[in-house]
C-alpha cells in the first residue's frame, strides 16, 4: 500500500501544473495551430480537384512541370493541431482562475487588492474539491496564519466575517474548527509590515494549491500536447528529408 501511495505521488509529480500549461499557451507560435485547424478543410475544400502536376509550356519545345504535392500529408498536421486545439479547450475550461489572473505576487499587487481580499481567494481555495487541503492547512497552521479555534458555539463552515478591524474565515476541517484572519494585528491595530509579508506568503501558497489541482485534467492536457508534437513530428522529418532530397540532387 506504501509503495503504491509513492508511485502514485511519484506520477503525479510528473504531470505540469497549471502554471506551465498558462505559460505554454501564452506562447504566439502555438497559436498557429488553432489557425491551421480552422483553415485545413477549407484549403481540401479548395484544392480537392486541382492535379498533382501542373504542366506550363514555356515553348513550342520547352515545357515545365510544377508539382502541388505536399512533401507529407497535411491530414496528420490537421490531427496535430485537433490534439492541440483539445488540450487547449480544456485548459480555457478547467485551469483556475486565480493562476490564469494572477502571473505573480507583483500581478496580484498591481489589483490594489486590501490586503482583506486574499482571505476570499482563501476561501475558494478551501471550498474547492480539487486541491490538496492538507498541505495548505497545514502550512498555513505553521506559518501560524491558520489557527485552531475552541469555540463551543456553532458556525458556518467556509464563511467569512467582515469586521472593523479584520476580514476572518472560518471553516471545519476534519472536525476541527480554523480561524484566519487578515490584516495583521499587533496590540489591536493592523501591522503594515507584518501583513505585507503574510500576504506575500499566503499568495504563494494560495497560488501553489490551484496551480497543483484537478490532477486528471492537467494529465488529459498533457497527454493530449504530447500526442500532438508525435503527430506533428512526423510531417517535420518529412518535410526535413523532402528538403535535403531536393538539395542533392
């Protein structure tokens, strides 16, 4: 069972994070296959009845033939770029928005957010199915962000109080009631540069969290790219070995 567990960890430490799937996607060149999916069948439209050989009579004597065939066959270019578009597709529908918005903490500053607002980004965090809980509690409880409360009275879970002083969630976690709370305050007024510093810490774990989620889209995604760049290798060798072909001739 210990050894499955880790193997299980260990393939999930090979599949890219959201944030290097936003990166990837971001990349202008990629792009291009969007295009090419959406102008394939338009160009076979067009070209389905056109010869492969075009003769031009230059002369009475003298002719010259101009060959239309493409060195590979542009259908595995266009299932290329349809694996491309899939994984695309998904990542629009399923990457988090708080990776997708914010590319860094200097991103996230730029938002002029109150430093009350990560305590909201929080609470998605912690209403969400598909994150990894445990490492975020228990790092925040650690970093002393997050902390036990004894309270015997009943509350919400995953609400958030708005008070004069501080912004607080409050939510169960295997049967234990949290509390965090943002700004920081010290002798009952907010520490500027203590709450500077929990925001910084808290984005980033915030941030570690949904960029590691919904591990099986982030693994169709992959799978998909990988499956595109073998497809799309395959009329790049072809094309390669057309071009020298022609140079040594």
């Amino acid at each position: 069972m210990k050894d499955e567990k880790y193997n299980w960890q260990k393939m999930k430490n090979k599949v890219l994070n959201w944030q290097w799937f936003r990166d990837f996607f971001k990349i202008t060149i990629f792009k291009y296959f969007v295009t090419w999916f959406a102008l394939v069948p338009i160009f076979a439209k067009l070209s389905q009845y056109l010869p492969k050989v075009i003769r031009i009579q230059l002369s009475h004597y003298e002719s010259y033939c101009i060959n239309l065939s493409l060195p590979f066959k542009w259908e595995i270019l266009w299932i290329s770029s349809l694996l491309f578009v899939i994984a695309y597709i998904l990542y629009l529908s399923f990457a988090p928005t708080f990776v997708k918005r914010y590319f860094s903490l200097k991103d996230y500053r730029d938002y002029e957010h109150s430093p009350r607002w990560i305590v909201w980004e929080s609470q998605k965090l912690i209403k969400s199915d598909y994150v990894d809980l445990d490492k975020f509690i228990g790092r925040m409880v650690k970093k002393e962000y997050v902390y036990k409360v004894d309270d015997k009275s009943s509350f919400e879970d995953k609400k958030v109080i708005v008070d004069k002083k501080q912004t607080h969630l409050m939510f169960i976690y295997k049967n234990e009631k949290y509390k965090f709370s943002m700004p920081i305050l010290i002798d009952n007024n907010e520490d500027k540069h203590l709450t500077e510093i929990a925001v910084r810490e808290i984005f980033w774990e915030v941030f570690a969290r949904f960029s590691a989620s919904k591990f099986g889209v982030r693994f169709a995604i992959q799978s998909f790219l990988i499956a595109s760049l073998i497809t799309f290798s395959i009329p790049l060798i072809q094309s390669i070995i057309s071009g020298f072909q022609y140079l040594l001739k």
